[in-house]
C-alpha cells in the first residue's frame, strides 16, 4: 500500500469522533453495512464485499471494537461474508443497485461507509481482491493454502485490528 493513499485515508478520519453514538453503544449487522455502501454506489458482489471487509477491519483498528458482529472468510477471491454472499450472489458479475432507503440506516453506519468508500471506492472488485491478497490476515488466515483452493477459515479480527493499526502507526 502506497503511503500517499495511507495518508489520504487517515486524514479522512481528522476530526471524527468514532468513538460515540449507537455503532458504538450496539452492533449493527453485515446488512446494514452493506445498505449503506449501496446507498453511495452501485457496485458489484465483489467490491461490497471488500468494502465491508475493509469498513470492519478499519474500525476494530481504530476503535478497538466492532462496527458488525459478522466473522470474514478467507475465500480464494478475498474476504468474504457468508450470509452476505448467499443475499447478493444472485447478482453475479452485475451491478447491485442503489438502495434509496439512507432513512432506514443507522447515521454511523452511513458515515463510516463514506469514509471507507472515499479510501477504497475507486478501485473495482478485482482491485480490491488483489489488495486483499497482500494483506497479512487474510494470508494468515489462508494458512499457506494454495491460490485456487478453497475454504472457510476465519479471518482473526485480533489479526486484522493489529495489521491495519500498524499500517497507522507506520505512517505516523
């Protein structure tokens, strides 16, 4: 990851206080997150399912806590979501549409959503899986298996606060 893309990202959180209001009083759902990605943007399975990877990952490093209770796969393609895939795979390689519903989400989760998307939402599906591929708990969580085979590990949310804060730390 290149250091002008941390610093941009990080900077996008000056002035947050990601600590308060109800994502950190109560859990949201995979749901939830999703619906406020898709109230941004149309995307593909794929890229919701990096960005809510991503929105997950980067919350517990920030706020030492969760933003949804869900557990990540280790799939071949990336981090994936089970019941989030099983909701939105009949949308194969097309676009999910816009959710015109903002009113039915929690404001954090819309908020957070944005923050992540401004960091990550220029890059497609295949771009975020190749990201995710260099990443250290999705690699660890593979277990040294090989590219194409598949399975269901988890990925470590302790792995995935300490990574992503380090990438923090590092640009501090």
């Amino acid at each position: 990851m290149n250091k002008s893309f941390l610093d941009e990202f990080k900077t996008s959180f000056n002035g947050l206080d990601l600590t308060c209001g109800e994502v950190g009083k109560k859990y949201g759902d995979v749901f939830d997150l999703a619906d406020a990605f898709l109230c941004i943007d149309s995307m593909t399975h794929k890229k919701l399912q990096k960005l809510c990877y991503y929105a997950k990952a980067w919350y517990l490093a920030i706020n030492d806590t969760n933003i949804i209770a869900e557990p990540f796969e280790a799939w071949v393609h990336g981090a994936v979501q089970p019941v989030l895939y099983q909701k939105y795979k009949v949308y194969g390689f097309g676009y999910i549409p816009l959710n015109n519903k903002e009113a039915d989400i929690p404001e954090e989760f819309i908020s957070f959503a944005r923050e992540i998307y401004d960091s990550y939402g220029d890059l497609d599906g295949d771009e975020l899986e190749q990201l995710n591929h260099t990443e250290m708990p999705w690699i660890k969580a593979r277990k040294g298996l090989k590219a194409w085979q598949g399975c269901n590990n988890i990925i470590d949310e302790n792995d995935m606060k300490i990574y992503y804060r380090s990438l923090m730390e590092n640009e501090e």
